[in-house]
C-alpha cells in the first residue's frame, strides 16, 4: 500500500488547488449579505467529503447555518474518531490593508515560509486546517489504510458564537457518539518545534452603548454643558483596568485557576524569543498584567479588550458635533473556572454602576464560551503525540492557547469526549487579520500527520 508521504507527493499540486477554490468562496458568517456564500461552502464542503470516501454525508439543517455531517463506519467494535471543523470565516476588515483581496487566493514565499503560503481569508482558520483532514480521510480510505471509524462535523457558525451547534449537538448525541474528538484549529509553536494545545480560553463578548442628549449637538453652543457620550464611553473603558493592568470589576478574578509555579516553570521551558515577538509584531515594547510574562498573560490569565468603538462624525473634514450615542465591542477571554455567563452578568452590573449622570448605559451579551483543559495522560493525547514524533522527529510540546473555541467544552459535557487539539498553523498566520495565510508546507504536513493519529489511536485503544 502507498505511504501517505507519496501520496501527498503524488497529489500535491490538487490538494492546493482545491483548497485555494474553497478559499475562494466569501463565507462570512457575521455578515448577512454572505448568506448565500456560506450556502454555497457547505455544499462544497459536502461534496468533498464524499470524495473523499464517506459513506453517508448530509446536510444538517439548523436554526442558523447548516452544519455538514460525514461518516465512515467500517466496524462498530473499532474506536470512532469525530472530526470538528469549521466552515465560515472572518471578516475581510479592513479591505484596504490586504495586499491582495481577501477572496483572491494567491501563493507567496516569505522567510518563514519558503515553500511558499496561501493567501487568503480562511487560510489558516479554519478552512485549510479542516480541508487537511479531508485530505488525510482521502488518502486513507483510497489506499486501506483506514484503521477505525470516522465522523465529520463541520460547522458554519464558529466565527459568530457556534449557537446552531450548541443546538444540534445534545439533539444528535447518537449520531455523534464517538470515543475521541479530533480537532485542527489551533497552532504550533513552530515549524521545527511541534506543539499540542492542550488548554483553550473562554470567551464573553459584549456590546455597550452610551446614550446623551437626544440628538447630536452642536459642539460650541452645548460643548461643556452636556454630557459627551464618546468621552464618557472612554472614561468608563479606560477604568476598567488599574495602574498594573488588573481588570477593576468586582469579583472578576474569584475563580480563576492559579496555576503552581512548578506549572509555570514547565511552560516557560517553550521556546520564545522575547526579541523576535516585539520584532515581529513593529513593536518597541510588550505590554500586560504585573507580574506575568507575555506567554502567561496570552494564556493563563484572562483579559478585557476593546475589539472596535465608534461615535460621532468619521468622515473627511470637520464636523463640530457632540454625538448622541457611543459605542464599542469588548471581549473578555477567560481562563478555566471562569463561567462566562457569569463574567457577562459582573461585566454588565459594573458597567452599569460606574455611568455617570446625563447618560444611560446598554450593555447587550452576544456571546461567549467556556475554557477547556485536557489531560497530557489520555490516549487520545498520546496518540498525537506519538503521530508527531513519526512526521517531525521530535516529541510535540503540550501548550496552552490564548484563543477560544467555544464549543469544546461543550463536546466534552454533552458528548462525554476527550478533545485533541492538533493545530498546524503559526502564530505568524495573521488569522482574524489582514493577510492570512497558510503554509503550504503546513498544509501538507497535517495531511501527511493525521493518518498516523488514527492508526495510534486504533492501537492504544486495543
């Protein structure tokens, strides 16, 4: 039988080609006038996945966006493995900072790539580190090399909240009864230094609003004398973080996990240049919570951020206006321990309190989700890391991640699974902004890893 390696070799130049198709689609899922687009990716999505060997594929419908099923049973008594991926992307926002259209997949070298990267909006996250395991399904069910059951669950909502998946999933429990979950929608540390997320933050995203006078004034005959909705706004954000970068709202840090120094010790043994970080990023110094270093602040400890705030007049010109109304977007990431209806619900009660007169405040909840901690002792993470070993040699890093996924927690309630994070792609991917990317080296070495995940898995689970 063909080795996964000359597989890959042998198929290389089509397997970029249909993932730079799929990139190719404008799957928006926070913008309604995507909707058709995202349609459209969930069949493509269903359609290669019966190519690529499932037995039964079907579009599962939902109070939101479809969510894509596909298996392949070849013997009840054989462990099942459960793939979750995600089929919607990000915003292209802003437009003109790209270097070629978001929708416009294009193949550049850089110093980190060599190999050469794929451009485009979902490159990384998630539609290349999914389409990876369409691939690795590809080959295995093409050269009997398959070695256990496999399930597909791939989403259209991730990118706003995965509320239909939080539907569908305790209302499908048997369809998607498996003994591990295998997720790509993470990352490593490096190229030449595997890593497995083995921890994910939680998520409270708000909205907030500050409203004044009832229409927007002329800022000399009432500039003074009323209240200004965008200085108040920026007021009450700025107090919610101290001198030392704390967050101010009460009972925020009650029940965060205090990891031991000898947890900490074991993380800062990670390979990080603290000089490469600022170099990549332009700029001249870090910045965060006393007391923590920057691997720490961006994944054991939570945070409050302003993700957009707007109000007033924008426009070329001069306008001497005092608006009516302010806003702004704020996301909390949270560690374990932190229930992000709760964070809400203190977020809200404090932002509240704090508003001056002459204004009223609106805090409106979007979304959230809880952190997730795996176990490095289960077979599942043995598994990988065992599937590492094989295709680079070395033994992967366990690293906690800074981002969220908010419906891994849910799996592990409602399905009763171990989750196993086997992310490919870099910090230096640029996801949620301008120039994603994707390593085509990256993109293959998934293909060419996740086939060894399930043999691994199989023989561990005997």
């Amino acid at each position: 039988m063909q080795n996964v390696k000359e597989y890959i070799a042998q198929h290389k130049d089509r397997f970029i080609n249909e993932l730079i198709d799929l990139l190719k689609i404008p799957s928006v899922s926070a913008d309604p006038a995507y909707n058709q687009d995202v349609l459209n990716t969930a069949d493509a999505v269903k359609s290669s996945l019966e190519k690529a060997g499932c037995d039964n594929v079907e579009i599962c419908e939902t109070p939101g966006y479809p969510i894509v099923y596909g298996e392949k049973i070849i013997d009840p008594n054989l462990p099942t493995v459960l793939v979750y991926g995600h089929y919607d992307v990000q915003p292209a926002d802003p437009i003109e900072l790209w270097d070629s259209p978001a929708f416009e997949p294009v193949i550049k070298k850089t110093d980190i790539h060599p190999e050469g990267a794929i451009f485009a909006r979902g490159a990384c996250d998630d539609k290349g580190q999914m389409y990876m395991h369409v691939k690795a399904m590809e080959y295995m069910t093409s050269t009997g090399n398959l070695p256990c059951n496999v399930k597909f669950m791939i989403e259209g909502e991730e990118e706003v909240g995965s509320e239909s998946l939080s539907w569908f999933v305790p209302r499908n429990r048997e369809k998607l009864a498996n003994d591990v979950i295998l997720i790509s929608d993470t990352g490593m540390i490096a190229n030449d230094i595997p890593s497995i997320t083995t921890g994910l933050r939680g998520l409270s995203y708000v909205e907030v609003e500050v409203t004044g006078p009832n229409r927007d004034l002329h800022s000399g005959l009432y500039g003074g004398a009323v209240a200004n909705p965008i200085n108040i706004l920026t007021k009450m954000i700025a107090s919610l973080h101290d001198e030392n970068n704390h967050i101010t709202i009460p009972g925020f840090y009650d029940n965060v996990e205090e990891l031991s120094r000898e947890e900490r010790d074991e993380m800062a043994k990670a390979p990080f240049s603290l000089e490469n970080y600022e170099k990549a990023l332009d700029i001249n110094s870090v910045y965060g919570e006393e007391g923590y270093t920057t691997n720490e602040r961006n994944s054991i400890r939570p945070t409050l951020d302003v993700n957009g705030i707007w109000g007033g007049y924008t426009g070329e010109g001069a306008k001497t206006v005092i608006a009516s109304k302010a806003n702004a977007k704020i996301s909390m990431r949270l560690v374990p321990g932190q229930q992000w209806e709760d964070i809400t619900e203190l977020f809200k009660n404090h932002f509240e309190s704090i508003a001056p007169k002459g204004v009223t405040v609106k805090v409106t909840p979007h979304h959230g989700g809880q952190g997730y901690v795996t176990p490095i002792d289960n077979i599942g993470y043995k598994a990988a890391s065992k599937a590492y070993q094989d295709t680079f040699g070395k033994t992967p890093i366990p690293q906690r991640s800074g981002g969220s996924i908010p419906i891994v927690a849910l799996f592990e309630k409602e399905l009763e699974s171990k989750i196993i994070l086997m992310g490919f792609g870099l910090d230096s991917d640029a996801i949620h902004s301008p120039n994603e990317h994707f390593g085509i080296w990256n993109y293959l070495k998934g293909i060419e890893t996740i086939p060894h995940f399930y043999k691994y898995f199989t023989e561990l689970s005997k």
